[in-house]
C-alpha cells in the first residue's frame, strides 16, 4: 500500500493556485490495489498447486476493469473526491475475493468466489450509478422519512422467511439470498442524520438539567427513541444482535456528534447495559454466545472437542507474526460461516499478524477519510452523513473484528468488503459511493464568491 | 489515520458560537478518536492472541493443525539393510499420508507404531522428529526454515536388523507367546528383535473408525500382542542366569579352575534355612561337583552355593556389568529394567544365583550376557540403529559401537565360553547344535506363579561362530518361550531350536 505517499500528498490542502484533483493519485493507488489482489490471487494458486491460477489473467483484468471504471466516472463527476476512497475499497474488495477463492479450494463442493465476484461488480454498478445520479447529497435529506420506513419494512421482512443458523435476517427464494438489514443501514444513518441535522438546536440546548447531565428534551427526542426501539426491537426479533449493536452504535455516535451532550453517552450506555442484559437473560442463543465469549475453551475440556471461537482463536495464533502464506493455512478447520463471518480468521492465519493489522489499518483509512470529509463538509446534514457512514464501517470491523478474536461475544455479522455476502458488498459500495460524492463537494474549491 | 491534529479544534466552520457547545468539527474528532481506540483494542487482542498466547492456542489438544502438519508429507522410511519396512500411503482425508507396513507383524517389535489417533511409540517414537522432518539436524537454514515455514522432508532410520535372523526369530516362535533378542557380540548391534503374538501396526495407522477398532481390539486381546516382550517385559531368567553367576565366581577366585572341585556340599541347605535348594536331575546330587559339571548338568545346588561364596557385592556388580538394574538402557527404544536385588539376605542370594527369586530379566539383557561371554568380556551398548539419514541418503548421524562395561577378564570369558559349549555339546543346550559350527548355550526353565505353578519359561541363551574361527562370535542370541502348547516345557525343548535358527541365519551370511 502506498498510503503514505498518498496521505502526505493529499494533506496538502488548503488555498492553492490550482486546485489538487487527486486523481491521479488515485489511479496510482488502484494499479497499486489490482496488483496487490492479483498477487494474492497467484500465490494462492502457486502455494495450493505449484503454479499459478489459470484465470489469473482474467481475474486481473475482471477487477482492473472495474476499478477503472469506477476511477474514469468519479473523474468525470466527482473529480475533486478523496483519492484513497476508491482505492481502499478494490484493495478491501480484492483481498475478500482471493480469500474466499482460497477457502473455495478448501471446499470442493462449494464456491463462493464467482458469486461474489458478480456481487462486487454488481457493488460498482451502484457506486457509478450513486456517483453519477446524485449530484447533491442534500437531496437525500428530503426522503429521509420515507427512507426510514422503507428501511423498517426491509427489516421486518425476514421475520416472515425461515430462520436460518438461528437469526431471521435472511430473504431467501430459492438459491438466492440477501440480507436486507445490510440496505436499511445507509438509509437509517441517512435518516438519523436528517433528523438530527434539523433538531440539533433544540437537542443541544434545551432540557432538563438533572445533577451534571442535561437531558434531552421529550418532545423532540420522542420520535427518534419511537424509530431507534422499533428498529432494535425488530433486530432482536430477529435475534440479529451484531445488526442491533450496530444501530445502537451508530445511534449514540451521531447523537453525541450533533449535540456535544455527554449525557448521551451516558443514558446510550446504560440503555445498551439493559439491553444486553435483558437480552442475555431471555434468548438462549445469546446467552450461549457470551458464554462463548468468556469461556473459548470450555467445550474443549467438556469433551466436545473445539467449538468455532476456538476454532477461530487457533487459526489466528497459528497465523504468529507473518502468517503461513495463503493457501497454507487450515482455517476451514471452523467449518460453517468460515468465508463469511470468520473470514479475518482465514487473514489472520495466512498473512499473519502483519497482514491482519494491515487490513485493520484500510479500514481505518476508510473511517479516518469518511470522518475527514465530514469534518470538512459545510452542511449539518452532510457532515453527519458522512461521520454516520464511516462509523457504520468503523463499528462493524469492531463488532465482527472483536467476535472472532474474543474480544467481545461473537455476534453475526460480516467483514465490510472482505467477507463473503452479497448484500453487505453493495452495501458497501454504496457507502464508498456517497463518501465519494460527500468529499467531492468537501473538498470542491469555493466558487467565485457570488452567492451569500 | 485521522491527521485531526494539523487542524485545532476551536471555531471550525459550523461550529456554534464561542458560547455554545463545541460544533461537530469537535464532536467529530472526538467520535473519530473513539473509532482509533476501537482499532487499537482490535490490534492489542490480535498481538495477544497471535503473539503472546499463541503457543498455548497452538499446542491445545483440540487444536488438529500440528497433526495436519505431521502428516502433510510422507513419513520417512525406516529400513532393514536396504530395503524400507515402512511405507507412507496417502489417505485422501484431512491428514495427506499414513503410515503403511508391508511387513508389519514381523518388524512390529522393532518400528513400533506411528498412529494419527494413538501416537507413536518405539522407534517410531523415539526417531519420530527425524522422520517426520522436524529435526533440526535435517534443515539446511535452519533460521530461513523456520522463517519461511519450510518442511523437510522425513528423515530415513537405518536399523541394525538382519532380515533372515528377524524372519528366524519369528518362524521359531510361531504361534508361541515369547521373544528373541539377537546382538551382534562385538558392536553390540541388535540383529533381531522379535515378540510374539504379534500385531499389524498398519492396521491402526490412520485415523479412520476401522482404525479405532482395531485398535480397541488389540487393546482387549488377552494375550497383548502389543507388548514388546523382548525389550519391555522381564522374566525370571532361571537358569540362563547361571552365566552371570559362574563369570561372578570366575572374577571373585571363588573358582580358578572349572574342573575342578569346588567344595560345594550336597544336599546344600541354604543359609540361615531350613530349605535344602534342590535340583532337576540326579545326576547333581553329589558333593563337591566342579563348576563345568555344575554348568552342563544346571545343578541349582553348586550354582546357588557358589553364588553365596561370591558374595552380594560382586554378584550385584557383574549382574549390572550385563545391564541388570539399568532403568535407562535406550537401544534407543527403552528397554524395562531387568532386577538382580541389591539387598539380599543368603538364602535369598542362593535363589537369586540360579535366576530365581526377584530376579527379572528382558531377553534384550540376557542375550547381551552370552554376547558379553562372546566378545571376551566386553558388554557392548546394545543399539537398534545403524544411523540416521536425510531423505537424499546424506548422512545424518552414524552410530559408533560403545562399550556398555568390561563384565570379566578375557582370561574368565575364555573359561565361561568353555563352560557354555560344554553345555550344548554334553549337557541340556544339545538342541542348539549346529553342524560347521562352535557353539556355546545355557538353558533356562523358570518357574514362577503362586507355588510355582504357572507353565515355566522357556529360556536359551547363546552364541555362535564358524568352527575354527578365531574372531569374535557373529551372534548372541537369547529366547524366551512364556507360553506354549508344548507338553515338555524346557528351555532346551522348546528355545534352543528357535536360538539355533537365528544364529544359522545370521551364520549363513543371510543379509
């Protein structure tokens, strides 16, 4: 990765003669991603047959062409937009892809990685499309209620499918499944950055005083606690606990991040403590994961040999610093959700600590440029936008990140980009699509000053 | 990551008045900083686990990655002369390759066994680093090895084993329980190593349920055939151990010379006893017998008596020059320690001379007695393994012979050696007769069980060489017969046959 490079140049802002673009660094930086996925690629091939995969071309050129065709639209519509979005996203999208190829040589039976390489084109469609039809993101303020219901039915309509691996988030006809959660998540960050846009005043500034903490006023906190339980209530419905402690998150970050009132935090906090607890004591399947959680090993000694967490865990140690080398490492060992779930075990066991921390690092570079341009955005409405979308990213690396390493329960839900699951790689791509489209207008030079 | 601090929080675009909360360009930062923690949480457990804790996660019984690492590559070979009596078979499951033995039942006392499920034991244990490529001494680089994770491949064990004297000791002992242990006297290199019943180590090599229960079967089996009864199970040794007793006496001066008198009384009443310690035939009942009729006709009374003359110490001391009371005697396949006491009252020493009482020996220790006779006094390290090669056939280690200990003189050897082909030419060994051959022998009958009254054991002890020949004899064998059909259980009627086949085949320049 040539990030720091790239950060240096583009820290470079600020009243210039003529304008940096960052185009250009972002076509170095994609040749840099493609290569990258490419070489993993190869040497999954080399160390699994001895030599190379005979469509690696073809694979090269399959992700080379989209990542140029994503970088030839934002240079024509979005040419002031941050180069390291784009780039991080093929790399995050190339890693994903030559793991899952990696574990589908692992399972003869099964293979992922097509699939998902017609979801990650899929995923640039949407992001052309994003880039090219939204020429101003305030747009979307105005459907932020609709959006809001339209997320909500999306949410509910697993409910009524089977359930499967014990969580109701799937719609499945036939073969084919998405996970409509994953879509509900940029329109309820769209909504709840609307709302507070508009209320952030009155949230601020008014309510009781209660000893240190100033509470929120009722009548305009009403309607968002209305949306927040509806959602969380619809979640632990469908005992999709990862997907509610998301929009929790998500929720009292953007609430602390238009009101300044610590006083959030503290009432989120406590709200989170009773939901967990409550949720812990009532649904078995949950209980069983924080006891997971505590204890990894206990099945061992129980006699039941290793359950996945500790299946996870001696993936990640066997990894050691640098890794076994793709293709060498015996993650397939956690058996079911092993490319979806616990993908990063696979990373972890393969590419090492090293690498491990280095998928860490993109996403964080993701988050860092996501709250960059919410910093810099002017609007209310954008600057919550994009701190909203780029904490969904930064709070579900946590949360899938943290289960599979036992840092916290394991909770189901998937790697952005990385893991195997249609539904969250467009997602994603649309959320680097609107980070796209938010630090185009962040970083656009003023025009002549006419307007006031 | 967030480059926040180039830019200072204060009155950002947006933000509210000086008055007002902090704008979100504060908020934001501050949320941005609550994600950095976020990874930095992430980084600190995945240092932990894949760094500080990994060895322990790495070494869980539950985890299976060092067992697909053992068996990713072929086992190397283990080998009798030339040709390998292992294999390595891939098995198209989890684990790459098992362990395969053509010839399993015949060398299962030499290789032991190497199972996914149960391990791997005797030479396939104590060689197992070698064989499964982790021997240090196999890497090139041992440093860019270990860095880049490179495997050699398994190593090759070259055994001392001499095929014909192994097919020998297995046709001899048949259907019989019992065992052989055959040295070559002058290198202390073990020519055959044989226990039977015997099993298929092959038949539980992989980690299959056919596996499992074949190996829950053997396991049952009332007649162990897993027991390694040359190396790991002791007998008393009987009579063989009359050997030890004259070379002690020999040593001591007790007797200088074998034909003669050596006051031994008749009948002898053991010390501080009312017991009179008495013998198989009649032809001992006599006073003052000398030591080579003594020897021949195996009379306890002379032995046990000549025995108390030499006194604890020195038996203690010869006994242990043979390899008794040696709980560390590693071929390098560890053999059970055999137990000549040390603290004996004289009648218990009286039983102890005639290889009764709590003396206990492996076949292993009683074929090194006679290849101590053998080669002149000198006891060799008894050894399993030629050397050790790398998979190309570059030499890893060589093994040297090593003296064990110098248990007599030449002088008392010659005359023990005197003393055993008495034995098979005039006395109970006449079944170890071979024709073009000097051999010299000692039988053994043990008694053992409550009064006595489980089937003896059979025993010969001996050694042989070309008639005339002037080196050290080539072989030195000893058998034990625990179990047998046979009517007549005496250790010249039921070992000394299966002894004498082994020495031909080893005589007859049989590879």
């Amino acid at each position: 990765m040539a990030t720091p490079a790239a950060l240096a140049n583009a820290g470079r802002e600020g009243p210039a003669p003529r304008p940096r673009t960052g185009r250009n660094t972002e076509l170095l930086l994609l040749v840099g991603a493609v290569a990258v996925a490419v070489f993993g690629y190869v040497e999954v091939g080399v160390n699994i047959d001895g030599h190379a995969p005979a469509d690696a071309a073809r694979y090269g050129a399959a992700l080379g062409g989209l990542a140029l065709a994503a970088h030839v639209l934002v240079r024509w519509r979005a040419r002031y937009a941050d180069p390291l979005l784009l780039p991080t996203g093929v790399l995050l999208n190339g890693i994903g892809l030559v793991v899952i190829y990696r574990l589908d040589r692992a399972t003869p039976r099964s293979h992922a990685a097509p699939t998902q390489l017609l979801w990650s084109t899929l995923g640039v469609a949407l992001f052309a499309l994003v880039v090219v039809l939204l020429r101003d993101h305030r747009w979307l303020r105005r459907y932020a209620y609709s959006g809001a219901l339209v997320a909500l039915v999306l949410l509910v309509a697993p409910i009524f499918f089977p359930a499967v691996y014990g969580s109701r988030i799937w719609i499945t006809v036939g073969s084919f499944s998405i996970q409509p959660g994953e879509f509900a998540k940029i329109l309820l960050v769209v909504f709840f950055a609307a709302y507070l846009a508009t209320h952030r005043d009155a949230l601020a500034l008014t309510g009781k005083q209660l000893w240190k903490l100033r509470l929120p006023p009722g009548r305009v906190l009403g309607p968002i606690l209305l949306v927040w339980a509806a959602f969380v209530g619809v979640l632990v419905l469908e005992t999709d606990l990862g997907t509610s402690l998301l929009y929790f998150g998500i929720f009292v970050v953007l609430l602390y991040v238009a009101t300044a009132r610590t006083g959030w935090i503290a009432i989120g906090l406590l709200l989170a403590a009773v939901g967990v607890v409550a949720v812990g004591w009532l649904s078995p399947h949950v209980h069983g994961r924080v006891d997971q959680w505590l204890h990894p090993l206990a099945s061992i000694g129980a006699g039941q040999g290793a359950n996945q967490i500790a299946q996870s865990l001696f993936a990640f140690a066997w990894g050691g610093l640098l890794g076994e080398g793709l293709g060498r490492g015996h993650s397939i060992l956690i058996g079911f959700a092993a490319k979806s779930d616990f993908i990063l075990a696979t990373v972890g066991e393969e590419l090492g600590l090293v690498g491990l921390l280095a998928v860490f690092l993109l996403y964080s570079v993701l988050v860092a440029r996501g709250y960059r341009t919410g910093i810099a955005l002017r609007d209310p409405f954008g600057r919550l936008l994009a701190i909203g979308l780029a904490t969904i990213i930064g709070l579900q690396v946590f949360v899938v990140a943290g289960g599979v390493l036992d840092l916290i329960p394991l909770t189901g839900a998937t790697l952005p980009f990385v893991a195997q699951g249609g539904s969250s790689v467009v997602t994603n791509w649309i959320i680097v699509a609107l980070l796209v489209r938010l630090s185009d207008t962040a970083r656009r030079p003023a025009p002549p000053a006419l307007e006031g | 990551m967030l480059r926040r601090r180039r830019r200072p929080p204060g009155p950002g675009t947006g933000g509210s008045g000086p008055q007002g909360p902090p704008g979100i360009s504060t908020t934001g930062r501050r949320a941005g900083l609550f994600c950095v923690l976020l990874t930095v949480l992430l980084g600190v457990q995945a240092t932990r686990v894949q760094f500080f804790q990994a060895k322990r996660y790495d070494h869980n019984p539950a985890n299976q990655r060092p067992a697909i690492l053992r068996y990713d590559q072929p086992r190397g070979p283990i080998l009798v002369g030339s040709d390998p009596v292992t294999g390595s078979v891939p098995t198209g499951g989890r684990f790459d390759y098992k362990r395969s033995y053509p010839d399993g039942p015949l060398y299962a006392a030499v290789t032991g066994y190497s199972s996914q499920i149960y391990g791997n034991t005797q030479l396939e244990g104590t060689e197992d680093a070698l064989l499964s490529g982790t021997d240090s001494r196999l890497a090139g680089w041992a440093l860019w090895d270990a860095l880049s994770r490179h495997q050699d491949p398994g190593g090759q064990v070259h055994t001392t084993i001499n095929k014909a004297a192994q097919q020998a000791a297995m046709q001899g002992l048949g259907n019989q329980k019992g065992a052989v242990a055959a040295i070559e006297p002058a290198t202390g290199r073990i020519l055959a190593l044989a226990s039977t019943p015997s099993y298929d180590p092959g038949s539980f090599a992989g980690s299959a349920n056919a596996d499992q229960e074949a190996w829950t079967k053997l396991q049952a089996d009332p007649d162990q055939p897993m027991l390694n009864r040359a190396l790991r199970q002791t007998y008393p040794p009987g009579s063989t151990f009359k050997v030890v007793t004259a070379a002690a006496a020999l040593t001591a001066g007790v007797v200088t010379d074998v034909n003669a008198p050596t006051g031994a009384p008749w009948p002898y009443v053991m010390p501080g006893t009312t017991t009179t310690l008495v013998n198989d035939t009649t032809a001992c009942d006599r006073p003052n017998l000398d030591l080579d009729t003594a020897m021949t006709l195996s009379c306890n009374s002379v032995m046990g008596y000549l025995g108390v003359q030499t006194g604890l110490d020195k038996m203690v001391a010869t006994a242990q020059k043979f390899g008794f009371n040696d709980a560390r005697l590693d071929t390098p396949v560890r053999a059970a320690r055999s137990n000549f006491d040390t603290g004996m009252n004289q009648s218990q020493l009286a039983l102890s001379s005639i290889g009764q009482f709590d003396t206990a020996a492996t076949p292993l220790v009683m074929a090194m007695v006679a290849a101590g006779v053998a080669d002149n006094g000198t006891v060799m390290y008894p050894q399993l393994v030629d050397k050790l090669t790398r998979s190309d056939g570059s030499t890893v280690q060589l093994m040297q012979p090593r003296s064990y200990s110098q248990a007599m003189s030449p002088v008392v050897a010659g005359q023990v050696q005197q003393l055993m082909t008495d034995v098979v030419d005039n006395g109970t060994g006449r079944n170890a007769r071979i024709d073009g051959a000097t051999v010299g022998g000692k039988t053994g009958t043990a008694q053992h069980g409550v009064d006595n009254s489980g089937v003896p054991y059979a025993w010969f002890i001996s050694w042989a060489k070309p008639s005339g020949s002037t080196q050290v004899p080539p072989v030195a064998v000893a058998v034990v017969i625990a179990d047998s059909d046979a009517t007549d259980v005496t250790g010249g009627g039921l070992a000394a046959p299966i002894a004498r086949s082994v020495m031909q085949a080893v005589l007859g320049g049989g590879s």
